[in-house]
C-alpha cells in the first residue's frame, strides 16, 4: 500500500481487533481503525470528484443472436482461433433440481453474441470451443456457471479466468458484483431491469437480449487491461 511517497505493508491480525497493522519502514505499527479510515476517505472523495461522468451502457445493433445451427456454426468460425473467451449463462433454477440453462452469452474481439439452447438441438460446436484448454474462458463470479457445464459435460470448462478475483486482488473489494466492477473501472452504468427474468420465456424482447449481452460485453472489455 503506497501513500504519499511511503510504502506500507497492512495486515489483519486476530489480537488487534479494531485497529490497522502496518509495517512502516520495518517495523510494525497500529493506528485505530478511525485514525486509518479518516486519510482513506479524504482520498476517495477526492477520487470521486474527479471521476468522470457514469455513462448508460448504450445500444449495440451488431449483437448476434444465435438460434440456428448454421448461425452457431459460423460464430464458433469467429471464435476457435482466439486466445480466450468471455462467457455467461442465463438460467433458471426455481422450480427444478439442477439449474435450466436457458441463455449462453459470449463474446471475444469483434463479435458478441447470446446464443438459444433451448432453439438448437446440439451446443456441441461451441462446447467443443468452451473445453478447448489452448482458450482461456473469462467469467464474472463463475462458481454457478461452471456448475451449469459440470452438469451438461461432467466436468467444469478450463482453464478460468474470474474477474471477481481478479478485481478483488486490485482492491476493488471482495465479491464485487459485476455490475458495479463496470461501473468503476468503465463508468458505464448497466441497466437492472432484467435481473429477475423468466429466462425460459420466448421469444425474448429485445432489451432482455441486450441485457444478456452486456453481461459479457464489458468482460470483453475489462480482461484485456
């Protein structure tokens, strides 16, 4: 941790409850949790301030909606070359045992599509690009995904990329959701009225597709920095 020119170590031990441990120039020192937060604070208001304006995530019309097997053929054309991919399900889980997978959203440089398990038969094309282990497969909080593929093929798609962990590491906080990753990384505010969706429903409106597309559109975005 840098602040004003010094490097400090900070450390959470269990016999200093209440107060931060740092280690300042080789030695440990403490400070009252109030003593620590109050510089924090200053320093994110002023962060704040200078922060640019929060944009709404705007509309895309070159998002692809896949729901045919020559459609699917051709996105996993754009796809199997790549060195990775961003991935996101859409499901439904309330009134069965194993979780419905109702929606797969992906996106890599140049394209971003959301496509229909429940119009093709066979994702076996694209399954064959998500258990390629030369492509890196970035994932916001995938602990629900990769149980959704466990659950088609038996084991879970690698090798991951989380970027909940990844931000966490970066000090942007622990389980950070992703909506608010992109808004304070991109300044980009994503819309939630399709958080509670009924995902089996078709056809899906157009602001649900777009919805869905953004969920990997920002991690297009967000991995490579």
């Amino acid at each position: 941790l840098s602040h004003q020119g010094m490097v400090y170590e900070v450390a959470s031990l269990p016999f200093c409850r209440g107060r931060v441990v740092m280690r300042l120039q080789g030695a440990w020192q403490t400070q009252t949790q109030q003593q620590y937060d109050a510089p924090v604070a200053r320093n994110c208001a002023h962060r704040a301030l200078d922060s640019p304006t929060v944009m709404d995530s705007p509309v895309h019309n070159d998002d692809l909606f896949i729901d045919t097997p020559e459609a699917l053929a051709a996105l996993c054309a754009q796809l199997r070359n790549g060195e990775w991919i961003a991935l996101d399900t859409e499901f439904m889980r309330e009134r069965t045992y194993y979780p419905r997978l109702c929606l797969l959203q992906v996106a890599a440089p140049g394209v971003v599509a959301c496509v229909d398990p429940l119009a093709l038969t066979s994702l076996e094309p694209l399954l064959r690009i998500v258990y390629d282990t030369r492509i890196t497969k970035v994932l916001h909080a995938a602990h629900q995904d990769l149980e959704i593929f466990y659950q088609s093929c038996g084991e879970p798609p690698g090798p991951v990329f989380d970027t909940q962990i990844a931000a966490s590491l970066l000090g942007y906080g622990e389980q950070v959701g992703y909506a608010s990753l992109v808004q304070q990384v991109l300044n980009v505010q994503l819309p939630k009225a399709h958080s509670r969706s009924d995902w089996c429903l078709r056809p899906l409106a157009a602001a649900q597709i777009r919805y869905a597309a953004d969920d990997v559109r920002y991690l297009n975005i967000l991995y490579p920095r």
